[in-house]
C-alpha cells in the first residue's frame, strides 16, 4: 500500500527570519514545504530538502501555479523601509498580487505575519501599509489568520542584537525621545508556534502574538547592559538627534539602522499588545542563555534583504 504523499504548504522567505523558524516547524511535523523566495540562490539552513521558486510579482500566472496544490500559505513578505526602488506602496500591489493567486491556485489558509497596531489611518507607511495587506486577505474569501507580532526577538533578530552590539560598543546609548515609553517583545520560536498552530483551525481570527514581559526602552536597554555585564550610561536626546546618531552608524556598517517610522512607532506605544501574552518565552531569560553571543556581530537589513 502506498504513503500518501505529505500536504504541501508554502511559506515566503523561509531562508529569512521568521519564516526561517515557520519553516523549520513544518518540516518537522513532516510537511512538504515550498517556500517563494527573492534569493533562491541562498544555501538551504534546513537538513531536509524545500523546493524552492521565485515571488514572480511581476507574472502572476508563475505564481499561480507556484502555489497551486498547496494547503496553506504562510505570508512573511513584507519590507522594513523603502530602498532601492521598493516602495511600501509596491510591496503592498506585490502583496496583492500574491494574495490573487492564492484564491486562483486554491490555497484553502492563508497564515499571514503582520504587526501589532497596524492601522489604515496610521500616519507611518509601514502600519498603514500592513493594515491594506491585513484588509485585502479579509476581502478574499479564503479562510485566514492574521497573526500581529510585536518586535520580535531572536538569534537574528535585528533590534535587540543590534541594541547589545551597541552597548558592547559604546559607553552611552542614544534613547530616542524620553524612553519610557513600552514594548513588549515576543520569541521568534514562538511567533512560529503561534503561526502553525493557527493554520490547523478553521475560523477567520486575527491573533496578538506578544511576550510575557513589557519593558520601557530605556528598561530594555538597562537589562542588555546587565546581561552582558556593560557600565552604560542612557542619555535620552530629542528624536531628531538620535535619528541622525543612528544614521552615522548606519553609514559605518553600510546599513540602515534606525527609520524615523521605527521612533515614531516606538514612541507612540505600538509594539505593547492588548490582550494576554501568547508567546511563553521571557526575554530576560533567553538573554542570559545568549549573553555570550547576543551583540557580537551586527545584524544588517540591507545585507539579510538585499545584497
């Protein structure tokens, strides 16, 4: 008697960040996976084979027949800031795209990673653009669940690396603004978790997918600095100033560091969740268990995205 073959699902840059760990999950609960990728030359992280096949936003019947057969597809597209032609207008008519030929191919879940708050009247592109993403899979009439992370942490995680790769660096740390205001980050584990288990249901929902642990960012930056055992002194400076600080380090490590979105965001409380805590993972935790790599080397956007 023959095996049936396993179900297929097809997640969006799984050799990226997030759906790096969405993958490796799948993979182990011995799905077949198929991930859309811009950089299908990358060497696989994963022991077992994925197929592997281009966005192809600019052919959508490519990507039709990319996706046909599959179960479920696990949406992690999206950019951090506009950059070389890539606009968040062109990542939102990309998302549309891939969101047409997920209904014509038949997907039966879509899992799509947005974040929390975001919002069609937010002022910051970013939010605003998840929110018309977040929008068009409402209209589509494929089942959906909508999982809204916070900032997420992790071995590649850019903010909170990036935080401890400054302080190991330098004696003062740049807040930007007053520095008490809120985030409440999530292990990327368990954003993972949170994604996989969300595709087995069957009804429309949009989950928070939030840490156990809030932080002021100056708190956050004080614990780092405790962590790995560095004298920091937190000197909080107008956003403005702080922004053109990040924007001379990001000249020195060819990379951008710090958006005006991203303050904004920050300031305004947009990454502390609503609800209760659906990640299990305490921050301060996976920061003792990693202190000794935590910050060691810097974790560049434009070199993970685009080079």
């Amino acid at each position: 008697m023959t095996t049936p073959e396993p179900e297929l699902d097809v997640v969006t840059g799984a050799f990226g960040y997030t759906g790096k760990y969405i993958t490796s999950r799948l993979l182990t609960k011995g799905r077949r996976v198929l991930t859309l990728t811009g950089h299908g030359d990358r060497p696989s992280p994963f022991e077992q084979p994925i197929c592997v096949a281009p966005f192809n936003f600019d052919q959508p019947g490519a990507l039709v027949e990319s996706l046909r057969g599959a179960a479920t597809l696990y949406n992690t597209y999206w950019i951090r800031f506009p950059y070389g032609g890539m606009t968040y207008d062109r990542a939102v008519e990309n998302s549309l795209t891939l969101i047409k030929a997920a209904q014509e191919a038949g997907i039966r879940r879509i899992v799509h990673i947005s974040i929390m708050n975001a919002s069609e009247r937010s002022p910051l592109p970013y939010f605003k653009g998840k929110a018309l993403v977040e929008k068009a899979i409402m209209a589509s009439g494929l089942s959906y669940a909508i999982i809204r992370p916070t900032v997420i942490f992790g071995p590649e995680g850019i903010l909170i690396n990036n935080i401890a790769w400054l302080i190991r660096r330098f004696p003062i740390f740049a807040a930007p603004g007053s520095g008490d205001y809120k985030l409440q980050p999530i292990y990327v584990e368990d954003v993972a978790e949170i994604a996989v288990s969300a595709a087995k249901r069957d009804d429309n929902e949009v989950v928070e997918a939030i840490g156990p642990e809030i932080y002021t960012f100056n708190g956050l930056v004080r614990l780092i600095a405790e962590v790995l055992h560095r004298r920091t002194i937190i000197v909080d400076l107008p956003p403005g100033i702080a922004l053109q600080l990040s924007q001379w380090i990001g000249r020195s490590v060819s990379d951008v560091v710090l958006t005006e979105d991203e303050v904004k965001g920050l300031i305004a409380g947009l990454l502390v969740g609503h609800g209760s805590p659906t990640g299990q993972t305490r921050l301060s935790d996976w920061l003792k268990e990693n202190a000794a790599r935590v910050g060691i080397k810097y974790m560049s956007e434009l070199q993970r995205h685009y080079r």
